[in-house]
C-alpha cells in the first residue's frame, strides 16, 4: 500500500515541489489544508484528496485518521506553510502519530528546536527537513574533493545571490522579518547550510549591510573565509543578466574558481524524499547550525569596521 502523506500549506509557493515528489517516491496525497482555495492542483494528484480550509478540522481529521474513526491514517504530514508557522504545524504532525517532513527553514528561531526534539521523544516520532543541496551530485562532487585535499588551507570564499522580487515580496509574510525571519533566513538558509556543510562550523561573523532587500557579511569558518551577499532587488542583477532578461542570479566561487550548480534542481525535492523513506533524512540536528547562524546575522550588530 502507498504511504499516506498530508500536506499544510498546499497553495504555496512549494507546494508543487512537494506533491511530485511525494508522487515520486509512490507516496499517496490523503488530505491537504490551505486557507486559501486555490488547490485545483490537488486533482493532478487525486480525485479523493481530503482538502480542508481550516487547520484546526485538518487537526481533528487527521485525529480521528489515527483513531480509525475515519479512513486515510496518515503517516507523514509535509509541512510547506509560512516559515513562523513551521513549529506549531510540526507539533500537528507529531501529535497526530505522524512524522513531519518540513520545508526550510524547519523554524525562524533555534529555540524552537528544544521543544521539537522533546516532543520527538514524547511521541516516538521524527521531523525532517529539506535540506537539498546536499543532495545535489556537483555539490556532493565538490564537497569530497575538498574533503580529499591535503589539510590545513583555508579556503577563500564569495557567495552571491540576488533573486528578484517585486513589491508584493515586502507586503506578504515573508516581508516581515518576525514571520520570515528576514532576508538572512528566507533566502539565505539554504546556502549557509551548503557553506557550514562544506566547511565547518562558524568561528565569528559580521554583519557589513542589513535592510530589507539586501544583506552582506563575512565569516570564518572552520576551513574557509566567507564573503557573502543576499539581495531581492532586481537592482543588483549583474549586467550581463539583466541582458539575459534573467531574475536570478546565483555564483560561489573558491578560490577564484567557480562552482557550477545551475542544473538538475528540479529533481532535489524527490531525492530529499526518496533517502528521508530510506531512513537517510536531514533531521533537527542537521539543520540546527544553520538555523542558529541565520538567527545570529539576524540579530546582530552592523559592522562597517
């Protein structure tokens, strides 16, 4: 029989990443929940889909699911909804007998992990995230060469990513740094896991430029130094770009050297999904570093020194 999978926040953005890979991996969409009706995507995935407005009836649904008051026992919820409402919709999952898949950041602030990882133990059930450029095949490539290279040198590093967004941006949720957890969190976590997966943990940091298109700084990682830039402003585009008519632009370089990443990141969602079924997935622990050093570039000082 398929697994049995619900998903929270089915309108969004992501949404469909999730769907076709819980599809890929011969999952089944049991029920989905979004304040707004705008799921008619639902049906690429099923006609007997159980789709809910409200959470708190996706709540008591998926209670009387794990009961046997109601068919369809779900066994993994995919968290896909607004990032500050992350933590209360995992502890739906988990209390409903079922493990959390989340959508990064699995939570804005690293407290929340405490009481994540107790209620794991409470209720014998784990959550995971979507960490996944660590599966992507350059970057496992890059990451064992430098693992490979002669010890000790310390890598000089420049990370770049602007991807382009218009006022509506700053409107929403994710305009609001409390909800979003600000331009360092919504747009960055993805890349600082990549840079604390590919060279260690964090020594010290600074902040040089914060505001609510574009952020920079620099790090000291165990094996690299770090310039980083983040921007939504279509204004940073490079030239040649903005002459590619391009919305996004994305460059990591090592020691001057390029790393090429562009390709195959379609497919990522569904090999996250694919090793979290086989007993591989990025859980708390995995995400903690990275969660806790946007958290801290968030909260820190600017550094014009």
């Amino acid at each position: 029989m398929p697994i049995n999978f619900a998903v929270i926040g089915a309108a969004g953005y992501i949404a469909p990443r999730h769907l076709k890979a819980i599809r890929d991996v011969g999952g089944r969409v049991a029920a989905a929940v979004d304040p707004s009706d705008s799921v008619g995507i639902l049906d690429s995935y099923g006609y007997d889909v159980r789709y809910f407005r409200e959470i708190e009836r996706f709540d008591r649904h998926l209670d009387k699911a794990r009961r046997g008051l109601a068919e369809g026992r779900v066994d993994w919820v995919t968290v896909c909804s607004p990032n500050y409402l992350h933590d209360a919709h995992i502890r739906i999952a988990l209390r409903n007998g079922a493990n959390a898949l989340c959508e990064k950041p699995i939570v804005i602030n690293p407290w929340n992990l405490d009481g994540l990882e107790e209620l794991e133990k409470e209720t014998d059930r784990r959550v995971f995230t979507i960490l996944q450029l660590r599966t992507h095949p350059q970057l496992i490539a890059l990451r064992d060469r430098l693992r490979s290279a002669p010890s000790g040198r310390r890598h000089q590093v420049n990370l770049t990513y602007i991807t382009s967004r218009g006022p509506w941006y700053h409107v929403s949720w994710k305009g609001v740094e409390e909800k979003s957890g600000g331009i360092a969190t919504n747009i960055g976590i993805h890349l600082f896991d990549l840079l604390l997966w590919l060279f260690g943990a964090v020594k010290k940091s600074r902040v040089i430029m914060k505001g609510p298109s574009r952020m920079a700084g620099e790090m000291e990682l165990a094996d690299a130094d770090v310039r980083w830039l983040l921007s939504v402003n279509n204004e940073d585009l490079p030239g040649d770009a903005r002459e590619r008519k391009r919305t996004t632009f994305r460059s990591i370089t090592i020691d001057g050297e390029e790393v090429e990443f562009s390709e195959g990141f379609t497919e990522l969602h569904t090999a996250v999904y694919r090793r979290t079924l086989d007993g591989q997935g990025f859980g708390i622990s995995d995400a903690r570093p990275s969660v806790e050093l946007a958290h801290s570039l968030r909260s820190a000082r600017l550094d014009s020194n």
